[in-house]
C-alpha cells in the first residue's frame, strides 16, 4: 500500500480457544470474548464481530472506526524518514483512550517519494549503519509509550512487484538489514514485540529472520471481486486467499496475525467477507487478530484491476 500522510491523518481523525490463548502473549487482551455478532447500525462493509471470535484491528486514518465497538488493536503507519515522532504519543494516548494496543508499521523509506533511494541504495545504507541512529531514536520513543506495542519493519518484503524499495532484496540481505534493525532496537524497546510480516506469497519463508527475531508472523489478505472474477471466474473467500501464506507460516510455531486486510466488491460479496473474517475456523488455529486497512488502494493493482476502495464508509 502507499502511505498518504497516514500516520498524521489517524491522529486528525482523532481530534479461538489457541487464537485466544496467544492474546496474552501478544497483549491483545487475553481471555475477552466478544459479546456480540452485529454491531448496531454501522455500514454492512464493517467487519461483524463474532462470539467467540478472532481480535479485530484497524488501520484507520479516516476515523471510521473510532466508535466501533470491540477494536482491539490501533495500527499505524510511519516512514523513518520525514516525521515526526512526538506523534506517536498521540497516537499512544488515543490508543488508551479506546482500550486498544498499538500496532506500529516502520517503512525504511520517506513518503516523499522524491526523497526515496533506490532499492541497492537503500540496503546499501542500511546494513552499512547509516539508520543507525534513527532506528535507536524510534525505539527509545516507543519504550516510552504506555501501550502494549508491536513493531512491523520492513513488511510484505518478498514481493517482486516494485512496490516496496526493500521488496525483492535478496532473501540474506534482507534478513541481514531486519536482524540490524532488531539488534538495535529491541534493547531499547525491550517491552515490545516483533511482528516478521510476509504479504502471502510462495518464496516467503526464504525471508524468515528466524525463531528469535519475530515474536508473531503477519500476512496480507485482500479480496477484490473484480479481480477474482477476472482472474479466477468466481468469488473467492477469506478463508481460501488466507489459506496460502497461512500453511507456509505456521510451522514456525509463532500467533500469525493478518496485519493488513481488506475488501471489496459487491453487496454478497462483501457480506460474506465481513461475516468471516473474525470467526474462529479450526483450520487456522494459530490466527490471533486480523486487522482492516481502511483506505482506498494506493497502488494499482495488476493487468489493469485498478485501485480498490476499502473504505468500509
């Protein structure tokens, strides 16, 4: 996805019994079920709230979700370079506010996109200290921050598609750069938790940092009707596009969490997805949260599919 002043945008905004076993050790409220499996009078693109169910997350940048009962996890977007990071106090204390844990996605770049290096430039600058320092000053801000904190750097890093300037490293330097990173920080931010957050693909586990650089694996899972009649002839469901990066992660033993999610497409087909996505399914035992990119799609998508919205208002 492209970030568009993310971070700064939610801050305006705010002017399964193993899935449930894991909460506790990701901090995600452990034991808390959820009450209900509507949730009044919200949009139909809501994601529903299942009883039990799996934890629901929100990367939220427009507000839609600030009401929205039963959210347990506030994700939010920074680049390392060009912001300012007095903002992630805000974002702390709204997170507080809602009872809600932080998720924080670190990407290596700036949203500038005149400001970006290459991608050999960026791993270049990386493993040779160059972020050093930036990585020690963000970790020592989120040591001071109250709520329970996952960090996600460098996501979906496995993808070829050009998104990403750290996408498509070889799968050594890749891991080289993520370690750097975790060594640096994690004594700094010793309270927080690691997310490694391939996007689904095949070539994934080439990338895995290893058993004690990821305290949790995320996953990207968007379904997009026009796409998947295009591409495929039918609708397809959560549970089939998660199944893929799912099956390759989960024998590292580690909460898998689908950290960006999203939908879009007509009225049954969006009613199907957001009935799902929070029950409990005994085929994904270890799914300990999923959470909603709320926004229109940045990126175009291949062969033409364009830009989905997934905007649930």
């Amino acid at each position: 996805m492209k970030r568009r002043q993310v971070l700064v945008n939610m801050l305006a905004a705010a002017a399964a019994p193993v899935a449930l076993s894991v909460l506790g050790r990701l901090g995600w409220g452990e034991g808390e079920l959820f009450a209900d499996s509507t949730v009044g009078n919200f949009p139909a693109k809501y994601p529903r709230i299942s009883h039990p169910g799996v934890p629901l997350g929100v990367y939220d940048p427009h507000g839609d979700f600030k009401d929205y009962p039963s959210v347990k996890i506030e994700h939010v977007f920074m680049p390392w370079q060009d912001v300012e990071l007095s903002a992630l106090y805000t974002a702390d204390t709204y997170a507080q506010a809602r009872g809600r844990t932080l998720l924080i996605t670190i990407e290596p770049w700036s949203w500038s996109e005149d400001s970006r290096q290459t991608p050999d430039q960026l791993r270049d600058a990386v493993l040779g200290g160059h972020y050093d320092e930036t990585i020690k000053s963000i970790a020592k801000v989120i040591s001071e921050l109250k709520s329970p904190v996952t960090i996600r750097w460098g996501q979906e890093m496995e993808d070829t598609g050009g998104r990403f300037a750290w996408s498509g490293w070889k799968p050594s330097d890749y891991i080289a750069a993520y370690r750097r990173f975790y060594d640096l920080s994690h004594p700094i931010a010793i309270k927080a938790k690691y997310m490694w957050s391939p996007r689904g693909d095949s070539n994934l586990t080439d990338y895995y940092p290893g058993d004690a650089y990821a305290d949790v694996i995320g996953l990207s899972v968007f379904g997009f009707q026009k796409y998947d009649k295009g591409k495929f002839g039918r609708d397809r469901t959560f549970g089939e596009i998660l199944k893929s990066g799912y099956d390759l992660v989960v024998g590292f033993g580690k909460p898998v969490v689908v950290a960006e999610l999203g939908y879009d497409g007509d009225e049954s087909y969006v009613a199907n997805w957001a009935d799902s996505v929070t029950k409990l399914d005994a085929n994904f035992s270890q799914l300990a949260g999923v959470v909603y990119f709320d926004d229109k799609e940045g990126h175009p998508w291949p062969e033409n599919y364009g830009l989905p919205d997934w905007r649930v208002a």
